[in-house]
C-alpha cells in the first residue's frame, strides 16, 4: 500500500532533491492584529524602503513563513534592482507559494530569459499554457520541468493531460505507460490513464485500468470514488453502493463516500470525476501534493496545491489539503482563508466550516467561531462533531455555562451507552465543564479532525 511506500524521510529527501523551495513557502501574514506573526510596512511603505530594506524585510517575512509579504518586499526590492536574479527567483518562488500564479507566471517568463533550465518556472508556464489550452506548449514546458522521482511523475501525468487536450489520447496513456520509477508509480499512472480512457469514451479500457488500480489499494478515496462512479455507468448500481459502503468500514462517515452511497441507492448514474484536461491535471497535482503534505513534502506539496487551484479553483479536497498545510505550520489566519473558499454546494462544507471555526479560535476570534458552530448544530442537531467542537470552544473560553448546555446537546444527541463508552465523553466532559475548574490551561479545539474533518485520510 501507498502508506507503507512513502515514509517520511524518502519524501522529504525527494521533494528537497526535486525542488530547492525556501521556507518562505509556508504561508502568509494574517490579517488580524491578534495573530502572533511580525507586523511589516504596509504596500504604501514599500516605495519609501532602499533595496537593502526591502530585502531584509523580506528575509525576515520569510523567516515568519509569510510568502504574502515576503513575495511584496522581494517584488519591490527587484523593481530598484532589476537585473537581480537572485531577487528574481525569491519573489517568484513567494508569489507561487502565495497563490499568486499570474504573478508567478510573470516572473517565470523573465526567469526564463535568463535561465531556460529552470525546471520551477518551467512547470508555473507550463501549467499557465494548459489552463489556456496552449497544448503542445505546455507539453514542451513540462516535459523539461523533470528531475527526480516526484517531478518524473507530476510532469508526466500533466503532459499526458496536455496530450489528451490536443487530441491524443493513445499517446497520452502511452506516455504514461512508459514512466517507469519506483513501486508506488502503478497507483497513480494507472488512476490517470483510466480517466483518460473514460474522457476518451473507452469506458471497458478505462474499467480494467480501475479495477488495477482498486485491486492495488482499495483504501484510497479518489480510487474507490472514481471506480465506484464508473461501475454505476457500466454495471450497476448496487455494486457500485457496495463498493462505497466497503470503504465506509474502513473510514467511516466519510461526506463524499456517504453522498455516493445516497446517490447510488437512488438508482444514479454518476459522472467521471474529471471533465477535462485542466481538471484532470488538477487531479494530478492535488493527488501528488495531498501525499506529499502528510509525508513531511509541505514545501514541495504547497507548490502543487497552489497550483491545482488555479487550474480548479473549487477542487474541494484540494482547498482542504492546502488548509491543513496551513495548520501544520501554525498558521491558522491562513486556513481560515482557503476553508471559507469551501464551495457551499459541496458535501464537505461541513467540515471546513467545523475546521474554521477550530481555526478562528486558535486566532482568538472564538465570537466567530461560536456563531458558525452554532449555525451547523442548529442545522444539525445530531452533528456530534460539531458539538463537541461547539462544546471545547466554549470550555477553553471558560464559557462554562455554555458549555454544560453545549454537551448536554451532545448527550442527548447520542444513546447513553454509547456516549460512556467514548473516550472523552460528553457525559465526563460536561461533568468536568459544570465544575468549573478555576486553572489550567485553556484546550485547542478537538474536532476529530484526523477521521472525517480532514483529508489527512488517504483522501487522493
């Protein structure tokens, strides 16, 4: 399985072996006054800063993890300076960990005037030509961007996508085939060469693909969901309803698995995942960069994200690996973004509104975060994550009252057997919240964020 494949100091060593990304890739500069990040100059200040200022202050937003300021500072300390490629390739590389890719493209495009071997701006032009459909130039672009294991794969996946958006399918699954790398490899080129065969209307070719890949790891959302969708198109329903609920055993409550679940009990045919190339070269990146954030990758993984949303702006399960990256490096103001960017049509709202409302609070905005939990509980009263979320908010605020009258909600949301049976229950906690303890430390918020609130659950 994947999770035996990639340890963690093998992907650290690649994702450093295939990109030399610096720290300043870990986030941006919250907005509010309360987050403990430095505080720099405003844009307006940047005019009046020399080069030398303006380097330093980029340094140090680095230091900070704030690829927002740090990618202004770079910028400004550039246009005084050029020629500077040094200041070129550090407000390039702040500006794609910022999200910023017209920005990035930009940079990239005079980086490449000076250095056409830059595989990081290869790839940023590379992507730009996909996402406008400029085939063959994101093809030459791409294939150029490789080096290593990690990039072999993602520019490969990406240039079989463009190859499929110019018309050639054979070739783009022959591109494919031809990768050969390290045993994890089958996973992924397998998930991408049967999407490519549904799109191309082989759906029997694009089934034997899918069930290889199933066959290799049926514990992989992305997988089952996909084989799921094609078996109720080709087969039937209810297999594809038993193929949900098998992956419901091993994690479950899973928002996506239990809405296909619904929709193939109602008798469903349901849609490929993917309707084109840009969404599947979306896939790709979220896929490779969802794995890279749980194996110790968060540089390189950033990168990915970054840029699968800018091919696929509402990749739903992309916006939640990018907020937990954010959270992994403390940078709560930074999650709240990218949560509130959750599409409110999409079945995981729910959970990145739970994981907001963590995350304000971690930001000392427990007001905002108390009025979006109250609004999901009385949405959905039987929510216990949601509750229990509600109910430690209010604790760690020393809202005791609040509290007790929060995990009572959860008691009676649950069987009292059930509820005396869970590790920190409501019923032992809401016992401790009514005794008011006068010290201590104030709890972070626990929302089981690991099972069904994150995508930290082999969700690519």
């Amino acid at each position: 399985m994947l999770s035996t494949r990639f340890n963690r100091l093998t992907i650290a060593l690649l994702a450093a072996a295939a990109l030399a990304v610096p720290a300043q890739l870990a986030a941006q500069t919250p907005e509010h006054p309360t987050d403990n990040a430095a505080q720099f100059p405003s844009k307006t200040d940047l005019k009046s800063l020399t080069t030398a200022g303006s380097y330093l202050a980029a340094r140090h937003a680095s230091v900070e993890r704030d690829a927002t300021s740090a990618a202004a500072f770079y910028r400004s300390a550039l246009r005084t300076d050029p020629k500077n490629s040094e200041l070129l390739d550090r407000a390039f590389i702040s500006s794609l960990a910022d999200g910023d890719i017209d920005e990035a493209v930009k940079l990239a495009d005079r980086i490449l005037t000076q250095d056409k071997a830059n595989r990081v701006a290869r790839l940023v032009v590379g992507v730009r030509d996909l996402k406008l459909k400029k085939y063959a130039a994101a093809q030459s672009n791409i294939n150029q961007s490789v080096r290593g294991p990690i990039t072999d794969l993602v520019a490969t996946l990406l240039s079989a996508w463009a190859a499929y958006g110019a018309g050639d399918s054979k070739g783009a699954v022959a591109s494919i085939d031809k990768l050969t790398g390290p045993e994890w490899y089958p996973i992924f080129k397998d998930l991408h060469a049967a999407m490519i065969y549904e799109l191309s209307g082989k759906e029997k070719d694009a089934g034997a693909r899918f069930e290889k890949v199933y066959k290799l790891d049926d514990s992989m959302l992305r997988t089952v969901d996909e084989y799921a969708r094609w078996t109720s198109r080709n087969k039937d329903a209810a297999a594809a309803t038993a193929m949900y609920e098998a992956f419901d055993k091993k994690l479950p409550r899973h928002p996506l698995v239990l809405e296909g679940i619904k929709e193939t009990k109602a008798g469903k045919k349901l849609p490929p995942l993917v309707d084109g190339p840009q969404a599947g070269a979306a896939e790709a990146l979220y896929g490779i960069g969802a794995t890279l954030t749980r194996r110790g990758g968060e540089d390189l993984a950033l990168v990915y994200l970054q840029l699968a949303l800018y091919l696929q702006p509402n990749h739903p399960l992309a916006l939640l690996s990018l907020a937990d990256l954010y959270e992994s490096v403390k940078k709560p103001q930074m999650a709240i973004k990218v949560y509130e960017r959750m599409p409110a049509s999409s079945p995981l709202k729910r959970n990145a509104q739970i994981q907001l409302a963590t995350n304000l609070d971690a930001a000392d905005r427990s007001d905002e975060a108390i009025k979006i939990l109250k609004e999901v509980t009385a949405d959905q009263p039987k929510d216990i994550e949601a509750i229990l979320a509600l109910g430690n908010i209010e604790r760690g605020r020393k809202k005791f009252a609040d509290c007790a009258t929060t995990y009572s909600q959860a008691i009676d949301a649950l069987p009292a057997a059930a509820a005396t049976r869970m590790p920190g229950s409501p019923i032992t906690i809401a016992a401790s919240a009514r005794s008011a303890p006068s010290s201590g430390t104030r709890p972070r918020p626990t929302c089981a964020r690991r099972s069904s609130c994150s995508p930290s659950s082999r969700m690519c």
